[in-house]
C-alpha cells in the first residue's frame, strides 16, 4: 500500500490518467515553451551570462524528451485508430460476402 498515493492510485495509473488528458494544444505549448528556452540560451549566450545559460539549456533538455513521447504516443494512438477502422471494414465486407453467398 506504500506505493498508492493520497488518491489510491498507483504511480502508474496516475500516469496513465495524466497522459489521457494531454491534447495537441498542450504539445504545442511544450513546443513553444522549448522553442522560448533556445531563445532564452542565445540571449544568455550573447550577454555572457554563463549561469543563466547553463539553467535555461538544463530547462531545454527536460522539455524536449516529454515533447518526443507526447508525439510519439499521437503517433500510435493514430496508427492504432487506422488499424481499428481497417479491421472493421475488413469484418463489414466479410459479413456483406456472407449474406450475400448465403441469399
């Protein structure tokens, strides 16, 4: 029971909630997010401003690998989606084949 958080949930399903509510508008906003951090290090990087630099470069790389899995998880939600309707229309021209063998 450690292992359940305040809402009886595992780590895990906690995730697996948090990762069905992220929309295409809040990959977006990671991305401008990531694309304000670059921008960020130029700016230090131009000032001189090595801390900063360093900070906002740590900040980039943290955002970049949640970029890559919310895109990656669109991806197969996609594919899997496309796969669905094919096996469906698959089942659809099978059954019509056989009503109509049958008649």
């Amino acid at each position: 029971m450690a292992d359940r958080l305040n809402n009886g949930m595992t780590p895990s399903e906690n995730a697996r909630i948090a990762a069905s509510v992220v929309t295409e508008d809040d990959l977006a906003e990671l991305e401008q997010l990531h694309a304000d951090m670059l921008a960020r290090v130029d700016k230090a990087r131009e000032g001189g401003l090595v801390y900063l630099m360093g900070q906002y470069v740590r900040m980039a790389a943290l955002i970049q690998p949640e970029i890559k899995r919310i895109r990656d998880r669109f991806h197969r939600e996609t594919l899997a989606s496309v796969r669905k309707e094919h096996k469906m229309l698959k089942l659809e021209k099978k059954e019509a084949a056989g009503n109509g063998a049958s008649a």
